[in-house]
C-alpha cells in the first residue's frame, strides 16, 4: 500500500510539471560535412592536369568525409542527440525549434589536425529566425586518425560543439 502511494504522489508532481519542448528539425541527408586539404590540392593539380586535377581533389575530400561518417553514423548517435542533451542540460531558453543546417569536421591550418563545425538556425516563440554557427578552439581539435577510428572522439568533438553553440542562446 505505501508503495502504491508514492508511485500516486510521483503521478501528481509529474503531471504538475511542464515540460517547455524544442522541435529539432534534421537536415535531409545525416552526413557530416568535411573540408579539407583535397581542394587546394586539386587547384595545385589543375594547373598542370586541367579540371581533372581538381577532380581528384575534391574526390580526395569526398573520401575522407566518407570514412568519418561511417565511423561516426557507427556509433548510433545523431547531431540531433548531442544538441538535445546540451539544450536540456541549459534549461533556460525561448525557442520553439531548431534546424540543423550542418555539422561536422574541417582541417586547421592546412594540418591533418580538425575541428568540429556546427550550423543552426534557431526560431523563438515569436517566429524570429536567427543563424548560429560554431568552431570549437583549436585546443580541441582531433586528428584525421582519430576521426576516422575514433567513435568516441568525434562523438565528444561534436557535442563540444554543440554545448558551446547553446551557449550562443
């Protein structure tokens, strides 16, 4: 009987409760989006190939960004997720959705070393749209290795991104 009047208190307190929540709008497509060195290196390679030259750059990139997303895709974990959890963990906020424009990884100063990008739009109550975009510090960046083998460093890069982009609101 006692228990059966705690879980009846547990029932009233939560159903006192409002729970203010936040729509999050995924992009079309869940990859991650990646910038890297394969560009300039295909504007060196079309002076002497032509457009084939930067072909192979840009293919370069497209190679690398596959591998990170399947390690990241892997880990069954969304951008969606890592923002959820950073705009639960703040609490306070006046917005009625968030769409994620894009997120993912881009190369520091022409160094294998990257770090994580994020881009949202947000709407408040009112309708107002406003664009946020981050880039963890370069103090935080991982390596290409690292990003291609490591689930749990692109996870942590990306929510550092995240918590740092629902610090902006």
């Amino acid at each position: 009987m006692n228990i059966l009047k705690h879980f009846i208190l547990l029932c009233f307190l939560a159903g006192c409760t409002t729970l203010d929540t936040i729509s999050i709008i995924e992009p079309e497509t869940s990859e991650i989006s990646y910038s890297g060195n394969g560009v300039g290196a295909g504007m060196m390679l079309s002076s002497t190939m032509g457009p084939v030259g930067m072909a192979i750059g840009v293919a370069i990139d497209e190679g690398i960004k596959k591998e990170i997303n399947e390690n990241y895709v892997s880990s069954n974990i969304t951008f969606a997720q890592l923002l959820n959890k950073s705009l639960s963990e703040k609490g306070d906020h006046q917005l009625s959705s968030i769409e994620i424009v894009s997120y993912g990884f881009r190369t520091v100063n022409g160094e294998s070393d990257m770090v994580s990008t994020c881009e949202i739009k947000t709407f408040d109550k009112s309708g107002v749209e406003t664009l946020l975009n981050n880039q963890i510090s370069e103090e935080d960046k991982i390596t290409l290795t690292d990003a291609k083998s490591s689930q749990s460093k692109v996870i942590e890069s990306l929510s550092k991104c995240a918590d740092q982009l629902v610090e902006k609101f």
